[in-house]
C-alpha cells in the first residue's frame, strides 16, 4: 500500500473532530449570543436595503472570520491541527507531505467556509426582505457546495474535499503520540 494510503484518516476520526470544533465554535457564538442581547437595545432599527452591507460585515466579521482565523492559525501552528484534529490525532500538511505554508492554510479555510458565508448572505436578505432572488442563489449555492465537497471527499482516494484539492492539502493521521500537550515533565524537587 502506498504511503499516501496508509495515513488517511477514517471517516469517524474526521467526524469526531468536527464536532469537537463545532463545540468550540458553538462556546463562540454563545459568547456572541450574549453579547448582542446586551447591546441590542442600544442598536437602531434595522430597516432593509442600506443595512445590508452592514450586515453583511457584521456576521462576517464576528463569525465567520474568527472561526476563519480559529481554523488557520491552529492548522498553520506546530501542531497543524485545530482542538478536533489534535484529539482525533489528525494533522493538515501540503499535498505533496511537507508542510502546508499559510498561504495555503488561509485558502483552505476560506474555501472551506464560503458554504457558511453564502448561507448567512441568504439567511440575512430574507431576514431583511431584501433582494429575494440573491438570498435563494446564495443558499442554494452554500447546499451545492457542501455537496459537491462531501462527494469529492468520499469519491478521492485520499479523502481530499473541495478545500485540500484546490488549497493543495490534505489531512493526515499523525501519531498516537502527539498528545494536546507537549512539554516535558516537571522535575520539581
């Protein structure tokens, strides 16, 4: 078996460490939930088609952007793996088995959200009643997306989705051995 083979992660390894990330983007967006029923009364109204871009910088900066920046900073750190990865023993390196450069990362991860992006641009158009006919596109396009990922995954040998293929990546199995926490043990006396 080549080695590409042998260091493809299970399906249930990937499911697992997704969900492990969704706890931690879930805490974020609790936090977030919290704070906008703080500062809710002090917002105006919204009031259709001029709060738009506004919205539409609102949700991408306070959530999808964080969640960006969650997944591409611990994907590009020592570890190379978010919280899930790291738990499952999953690690994201370049395509060719070095190691991925950020630039790589930060594609993977923009790639891999864009389905939650357009997902938040419909859900807000028809939340303000506006632009009906882009909030349809824009979900329909975030489902195809996800998709057209889950089958590329399922239908490639290395299980590399729609973000590893075009950022260059894939996620590997790493060793048992690389544990959450790394440093040695103390010899206190």
């Amino acid at each position: 078996m080549e080695a590409s083979m042998q260091t493809r992660p299970g399906w249930k390894q990937r499911i697992l460490a997704s969900l492990v990330d969704y706890l931690v983007i879930a805490a974020w967006l609790l936090v977030l939930t919290g704070f906008s029923f703080v500062i809710a009364p002090f917002l105006p109204p919204l009031t259709g088609r001029q709060d738009l871009l506004a919205t539409d910088v609102i949700v991408l900066g306070a959530t999808v952007f964080p969640v960006w920046l969650y997944l591409s900073l611990t994907e590009a750190s020592e570890a190379a793996g978010t919280l899930g990865k790291r738990v499952q023993h999953l690690a994201v390196q370049a395509a060719d088995g070095g190691r991925a450069p950020w630039p790589r990362i930060a594609l993977r991860n923009v790639v891999k959200l864009l389905p939650w992006q357009l997902a938040h641009l419909g859900v807000s158009r028809f939340m303000l009643d506006q632009q009906f006919g882009v909030a349809i596109a824009c979900y329909v396009a975030s489902w195809l997306l996800l998709i057209a990922t889950i089958v590329m995954a399922a239908r490639d040998p290395q299980r590399r989705a729609l973000h590893d293929r075009l950022a260059g990546t894939r996620v590997i199995t790493t060793a048992q051995s690389n544990r959450l926490v790394t440093r040695p043990p103390s010899t206190s006396v």
